[in-house]
C-alpha cells in the first residue's frame, strides 16, 4: 500500500492555474464586437484541470455552509465545490428561470444589462455563510449583484472565487469587501 497522497488529496493552485492557461479559448467581438470572450468549456472538459480546479476552489471555501453558483458556469464549479465541502448548493438565475415568487437584482454588464434571481421561499437564506462561485470575473458587475442579492436575502458573503480574472476590466474593484479569489489572473 502506498503512502503517498492521491493526486486528489492536495489541491493545487499552480496545477488549476496551468490548466486553465493552457486550455481556454478566447473568441474575439463575442458576444458583441469588442468584447473578447474567456470560453472555459474546454477546461471543465478535461477531468484532470475541472478536479485541479474543483480542489483549488474548495481549499479557499473555508466555513461556508452554502456555495452560489452563478448561471450558467458557475453551477458546474458550485456543485462540485459544494459536494465536497458537505455544503448546501444555490443556484443564481437569469430572470424567468425560476417561479414567483423571487428575489432579484439587476446590473450592467460590459455589452448590456441583465438581471439575477433566486427564490424568494423554499430556501431560507438568513444567516446562512455563502460562498459565490463564477467562472469569469471581468468588469464585475455579476458578481456584485450576486453578493447584494444574497446580503438582501440575509446571507453573509464568507467569500468570492473565479476560475479567471481579467484584470484589465478591473472587476476586482467592485467586489473590495469580498475575500476574492482568482485561480488565475490575465
């Protein structure tokens, strides 16, 4: 019998972080004319960089009992972040997803405007300790309309974690009150 830890045992930032160098594909003017677009799909196809990735996001969850993944990425990554933090899971919609009655907020985006949404009851958010999860920070707009919607539904923001940031759109700014990590930054 082996001694030595399974590849799964220690996550490993600079493991996730290469894997997710190496493997997005970046497509130019989408979804609008100059907007470059950080497609992750084929990260999170690979088994090896989405467990790399998964175990990154999980050493960073600390004591949240409940994950937030954001629509539509952002539920692949909770899901797994939440499993194995034997954490409850939150998906955030876009608006028409989910039946009345909702919470929601609205923001704008870089090419737009749009608006999140979680259910109004059937889940009880007061006091719950969250942690919100995306895959792409750029301007950070999503991410701070997710904080506020959970804050407005009572829930404490433990904390804020992206696969990629693109630091040129200075998302981070937006999120200064959150404990935010990145697993990579461009």
């Amino acid at each position: 019998m082996s001694t030595d830890p399974s590849p799964h045992a220690v996550p490993s930032l600079e493991s996730a972080s290469a894997d997710v160098a190496r493997l997005t594909r970046w497509a130019d003017d989408f979804p609008e004319p100059g907007v470059r677009f950080a497609d992750l799909t084929p990260v999170f196809a690979d088994a090896k960089a989405f467990r790399d990735i998964v175990d990154a996001l999980v050493a960073i969850g600390g004591d949240a009992d409940l994950v937030a993944g954001i629509d539509a990425r952002g539920f692949l990554l909770g899901a797994g972040v939440a499993l194995a933090l034997d954490a409850g899971v939150l998906a955030v919609r876009k608006a028409g997803k989910l039946p009345p009655p909702v919470l929601s907020q609205s923001y704008d985006l870089e090419y737009g405007s749009a608006t999140l949404e979680v259910p109004a009851d059937g889940v009880d958010l007061r006091g719950r300790r969250v942690l919100v999860i995306d895959d792409v920070l750029a301007t950070g707009g999503t991410l701070r309309a997710t904080a506020e919607l959970l804050a407005s539904a009572g829930a404490t923001v433990v904390g804020v974690a992206v696969v990629l940031e693109i630091e040129a759109l200075a998302g981070r700014d937006r999120l200064a009150e959150y404990p935010l990590t990145s697993l990579l930054r461009v």
